[in-house]
C-alpha cells in the first residue's frame, strides 16, 4: 500500500494547492505523512456523519470538496462540531483532505462532472484561467445540448440526474422555451452572471441563487433586446456531487497506474442542510394571506 504522502502527492497533481482562490482553505487538515492507505473515501461534507461513515468503512483517508476549516479556528475541542470531527479522524488514523476552488478550475473539475450528469456537450470554460493556454482550465462550464429541450423538461432532467434534496430544481423563464446552450457552475455561481451574460446561452444553472442578482438578471433579460436568460437553482450539494464521483475515478486511475491497490469509496450521505420542503399550496395575493391587514 502506498503511504500517505505519495497519495496526496497525486491528489495535488490533479487539483493544485496554488490554484485555489486566495481565501480558500485546501489541502491535508490531519494525517501521518507515513501512514499507509489501503481505503479512500470521497465525499462533499467533512460532518460528522461522514467522518462516521470513514470509520465505519475503514478509510485510511477522506478526500472532501468543502473544508473543514474555512476561516481558521483557534480550538479543535471535541465540545465542538468540528473538534468532534477532527477527534474522530485522528483516533481511528484517518486523515483528512481538500480540494476546493482548485478543484473547480481543474480540467476536469467540478462542473466538468455536473455537465456530464445532465448530459451536456462541454465547449468551454465560463470564466477562463488566464494560466491556462489550452483554455481548459477555469471556473463554470459552457455547454451545449444534443437536442433544444423545453424550459421545464430542462428542469425535469436535472432535477432527475442530479441527487435528490429538499429543494428541488426551482427555475425561472418560459417554461416552453427551447433551451440550446446552458452555463452551468457546481456550488454559489450568482457572482458569475456578467460572464454568463457575456457567453450569450439560453439558461444558467447553478446553486446559491439570492433574491437581488437573480432578481435583477431577470429583470435584465425582459429588457427590449434583453438576452432572455432561463435560471435554474439547484441545492448547493447536488450540484457538487457529481464531483465525488469523478474525483475517486480519477483516483483509480493513477492507483492502477502505480500498482497501489487502493480501494475507493464514494459517499452517498446526503448532507444537504435543508431536510424538508412545505410547498405553497396555491399562489395566493399578498393582499389575502391570513392575519394581513386589509
């Protein structure tokens, strides 16, 4: 079995440290750089229920999108939910790993892999690394659809081919237009609206949608000669998923390539934060909602 060191080494290969955004936390958070590792467990969420599920498994290493530590702590206590986290990983030897924003540039990256679960035609990247000269690299993805679909059966297929959450596919448009080329980006992409705009696509989906940018995008596209822009927001976790999925394959490879026999393991913990959704049983007027005054 391979040590530790030598697996993070070629984790770092296909999503360099240096590529991450310079607020981002990525990176190994713990682990014996001599260890063996004989079992890796991929998911989005370093929680506790996947930590958990590690030790349930016997991973030698978890390899998560998110951080553990985003902002720096000052307290690994086990009195905390993190501190319980980084308590249960050290005692059963499990190091912890993460790919972030580095794994969002990367080619392929975290919207390489939501593309290709709604079976989309990649062109190019949203938002381009300028370090890049093949223009592979870079954050969100601009894609393209075998056949237009309506808005709505859009919406159906994501809603379909991505994990199931709370939330749901909301979207925003007609739902009978013709949908032919879509940007998508795994995780909050409101930030990336002037460059979807810009790539001049029928629909954007992503996740993290607020109220003002969708809001005004909306309003931008009813414009006379607007760019008549179809949102559709996905559950944050969902969009990433598919990235799990892809990141162990990758994993594999280089595994079979050196011989190391690693076992990967893809979380299916769904860690999404909202666990219900009360639907609004009819759309009711402001005016009439109960108790409001008249």
């Amino acid at each position: 079995m391979p040590a530790l060191i030598d697996v993070l080494a070629a984790l770092d290969a296909l999503w360099p440290p240096e590529r991450a955004e310079q607020w981002d936390a990525v990176g190994t958070v713990c682990g014996d750089p001599d260890a063996e590792v004989g079992r890796v467990l991929f998911a989005v969420d370093p929680v506790q229920e996947v930590a958990d599920e590690a030790v349930k498994l016997g991973a030698d290493l978890l390899v998560t999108h998110h951080p553990l530590y985003l902002r720096g702590t000052t307290t690994v206590a086990a009195s905390t939910f993190k501190g319980r986290v980084v308590h249960t990983l050290i005692k059963n030897d499990i190091a912890l790993h993460v790919a972030h924003t580095n794994a969002d540039r990367a080619d392929p990256g975290v919207s390489d892999a939501l593309a290709g679960a709604l079976d989309l035609r990649i062109t190019g990247p949203l938002v381009p690394d300028p370090t890049d000269p093949a223009g592979r690299r870079g954050l969100g993805r601009v894609c393209e659809l075998d056949h237009p679909v309506a808005l709505r059966d859009f919406a159906e297929r994501a809603a379909a081919r991505l994990p199931a959450t709370a939330q749901g596919i909301r979207f925003s448009g007609d739902p009978d237009r013709l949908i032919r080329t879509v940007a998508v980006c795994g995780g909050s992409g409101d930030s990336l609206f002037a460059e979807v705009r810009a790539a001049g696509v029928d629909a954007y989906l992503t996740a993290d949608l607020r109220h003002h940018p969708a809001s005004e995008a909306q309003q931008a596209a009813a414009m006379p000669g607007g760019d008549d822009l179809a949102l559709l927001d996905a559950a944050h976790w969902a969009t990433e998923w598919p990235w799990v999925e892809q990141a162990a394959a990758q994993l594999d490879e280089i595994s079979d390539r050196h011989g190391w026999g690693l076992r990967t393991h893809i979380s299916r913990t769904v860690t999404d934060p909202w666990t219900a959704h009360a639907p609004t049983p009819a759309h009711v007027p402001p005016t009439t909602t109960p108790g409001a005054p008249r």
